[in-house]
C-alpha cells in the first residue's frame, strides 16, 4: 500500500513536472512570440557640428549624434479608423520573405493622394526592389509622372507593366481602393497573369505571358516610398495595407479591413499603431534593435574615413548609451560617397537613446578630416551630402532621416591668395579695352 502510494506520488508528481515543464515552455514561446519586431526604419534624429562656416579645403572635426525615437509618420484619420501620411521621403519597411509570395499573390490598400494625378510627378505607394545581375526583380505600385497607375513586376531582362491612365480621374482629397493581383510568375509556372484593380473594377489591359521568370525576391518592401529615389514619396494617405498569398478574382476582391483568421492573408497593416506579419499581431517597434545600423554618407571628395590609424586622416570613434556598443565598419558608393556604418550590438537603442560618431577625431593626434577643396553653395547632386540613413532591424535596407535631418553644407572658398588678371591678347592702339581681376584662394576657387 505504501509502495502503491509512493507510485502514485511518483506519477503524480511526474505528470505535474511535465505540465510545468509543458506550460513553461509555451509561456517562453509566447513570450519570444511576442518581443519580436518589425521595425521602421528611416527614425530618430541627426545632429552634425559643425556645419556651417566650412572653408574649402580645410580641415575639420565633425560629431555625428543620432538619438532614438519616435517614428516621424504622420497619423491621420484613415478610410477605416487611422492611416499614415507619407508627405516626406520616408517610408515604412518590412521583410518580405514572410509575407509576399513570388509565385502568387494580392495586395491591396486605400490611398488618398494630397495631389492630381497630372501633377507629372512620380509617386510610389508599394516597392519591393533588390538583388543584382541575373537575381535583381521588383515588384512596386506607383502613379507615374505620365499619369498612368503602374503595377510592375520586373525582372533582370524585362519590366513587365500594367498601366491605367489616371490622368484625369484621381484628385487631391479622395479615397480610392487599389489591388493588385499576380499568378503563375516564375521559372517553373506556364500561363503567368497580372491584374489591377481600382475601386473595386479591374483597369488597364491583364497581362498573361506565357512566362515572367522571377527567381528570388528583394528581401524586404516599402510602404511610402520607393526603395531608391527618396524623391518618390507617395505624398498621401496609405491605409488598410494587406498582402495575401492568392490571387484573387474580381467577384472576390477585398474590400474592407480583412478578418485575421483569413488563411491566405500574409501581412496586414492598419496604420493604428499595429501591423499583423504572418498572421501575428506585433507592435511596431521605436528604435533600433541588436544587428540594425546607422549609415553616415559622406562626400567622396573628401578625406576616407578609417579606423585603423588613430593618427591618421579621417580617423573615426564612436560611443553609444550605457550597455550599447557600436561595430564601425565603412563602404563606398559608385565613387559618390563614403560610408560610415555603425552596427548596434548589446542593447537596442530605445527613444532617447543615442550613438556619437566623430569623423576626424583629434584627441590621439589626428590631424582631423580634410573637405572638398572647392566651394559648393548648391549640392549639385543629390546623394553627395552628409546624411545619415538607418536600418532599424538589420535586414540590409537602410532609409533616411526625413529632409530636416539633411545636412546640405554650403561650403565657402579660402581668403585670397593671388588674383588674376584677364585681358584680350591683342588690342588696338588708343582704343579702350576690358580688363577683368579676380581673386583666387590657394587652390584657385574664386
């Protein structure tokens, strides 16, 4: 009787072990579910000193301060509840391997434009580029400069284009209802289709190809904007945003917010604070998280930035808050820019967070970081300026500051070090002739 008792105590305490042990391990999983993030990138905020009362061909120290905060989307009352406003070039970026499905697919959303649609510029609502060579394909949504609503899927040989002239037909101010849908698109699919849709009718002319062969996918999109030309901002309201793994048909299309459950819907984004990837309601997260990066783009005309030698040109250091550290690493750009990259390791950066880059170090002898030697009142080209881009999460796609953190510096020439004096070769005698003097700096700017 006692070793019966003694059995039964044994498998009773057994059984609750393993129900404790069970119940522990889906709390874990619950827990892990629930800290995982999506995060905006393209957030926080800039400093860079000095900037201002730069001479050519001088030298300088330049601090580099980013501080974690808040998303800069503008939240507006939406189609249903609240939408984004994506009036900067500033986009909202995900992963795309989860939740966008080469081979077949559906997204729709509500945009309300803040222009007519024959204001000849180019706006992106959706945009999924990447790779390279043989691999690079895009999938994006767009108003053209044209007029026309484009649904694209190109691949590295061919842009396939389905357009619909909206010329005369969108305004400032309304609501209108987008999808687009996609079938059969790779290698291994015969009979490839595209559709378009505008509130709630199908438009332009459907493509079916006997192939389109996209083979990998850019791994992740932007919402607002396109992944490159940060000047092709949706300038509108975006809401109600849902990628689904099916194709649907006209009769079928959604319409309203999609119900949860829905067993073909892949990412959902309500723009009210929450977005739903791989059927999970996650918060969208501030910050940058272990493994994201900050970016600081720097003119190549002037010194490289390096780490190596800290009584060398260029010598970079940075610090971050208490329990983060920073991996500097560097690139370059088509021979445009320099790269700073800092890598976030240890803790995230959480609002009011930050990480300080200084460009030109002094305090180990140093002699600082060289400018351009020419002066620059205009940046002629638009990448060329110190900027500061960031990717929250570490996938690789980075976004910029919005335009008031640019950093465009006008650049003045030296004091005068000799002048020039231009006259015509040959004159005639007793007759007046021009004569032109102009000062020139040590490396000739005038």
């Amino acid at each position: 009787m006692q070793f019966m008792l003694l059995r039964s105590l044994e498998v009773s305490s057994m059984r609750c072990g393993l129900k404790l042990a069970i119940t522990l391990i889906v709390q874990l999983v619950i827990v892990m579910h629930q800290t995982q993030c999506y995060a905006i990138d393209g957030t926080g905020k800039a400093s860079i000193t000095p900037n201002r009362g730069l001479v050519a061909g001088m030298s300088y120290t330049f601090t580099i301060t980013y501080t974690a905060g808040e998303p800069d989307a503008q939240v507006v009352n939406g189609r249903w509840n609240r939408a984004v406003r994506f009036t900067e070039p500033f986009s909202i970026n995900y992963p795309s391997r989860a939740h966008l499905n080469i081979s077949e697919g559906t997204i729709a959303f509500w945009v309300r434009p803040l222009w007519d649609a024959d204001d000849g510029k180019t706006h992106r609502f959706f945009d999924c580029f990447g790779g390279r060579g043989r691999q690079r394909t895009r999938y994006h949504i767009s108003k053209m400069s044209s007029g026309v609503l484009r649904f694209q899927i190109f691949t590295a040989n061919r842009a396939y284009d389905l357009d619909f002239n909206i010329g005369k037909l969108w305004k400032r101010g309304e609501w209108h209802h987008v999808v687009a849908t996609w079938r059969n698109i790779g290698e291994k699919h015969n009979d490839a289709e595209m559709h378009l849709y505008v509130d709630g009718h199908e438009v332009g002319k459907p493509i079916k190809m006997r192939k389109i062969p996209v083979r990998t996918i850019a791994p992740s999109f932007c919402i607002g904007a396109g992944m490159i030309g940060a000047r092709e901002y949706a300038d509108a309201d975006i809401d109600e945003l849902a990628i689904y793994d099916r194709a649907f048909a006209p009769n079928a299309l959604p319409q309203g917010p999609p119900a949860l459950e829905h067993p073909h819907l892949r990412f959902y984004a309500p723009f009210d604070g929450t977005v739903i990837p791989a059927k999970s309601e996650l918060p969208i997260p501030r910050g940058i998280a272990p493994g994201g990066a900050i970016r600081i783009a720097i003119p190549r005309t002037w010194t490289p930035p390096q780490n190596r030698d800290p009584h060398g040109a260029g010598f970079v250091t940075a610090t971050a808050s208490p329990g983060t550290f920073v991996d500097i690493t560097f690139g370059d750009y088509r021979n445009i820019e320099w790269y700073i990259i800092a890598t976030i390791g240890g803790k995230p950066l959480t609002p009011g967070k930050w990480v300080r880059i200084v460009y030109g170090d002094r305090r180990y002898g140093a002699p600082g970081a060289t400018i351009q030697p020419f002066p620059q009142r205009r940046w002629v080209n638009p990448r060329n300026h110190l900027g500061v881009w960031v990717d929250a999460d570490g996938d690789g796609a980075f976004a910029e500051l919005p335009p008031q953190n640019r950093y465009k510096l006008e650049i003045v020439a030296q004091p005068t070090a000799q002048f020039g004096v231009f006259a015509p070769s040959t004159v005639a005698v007793n007759e007046p002739f021009r004569v032109r003097v102009t000062a020139f700096d040590q490396f000739y700017n005038d």
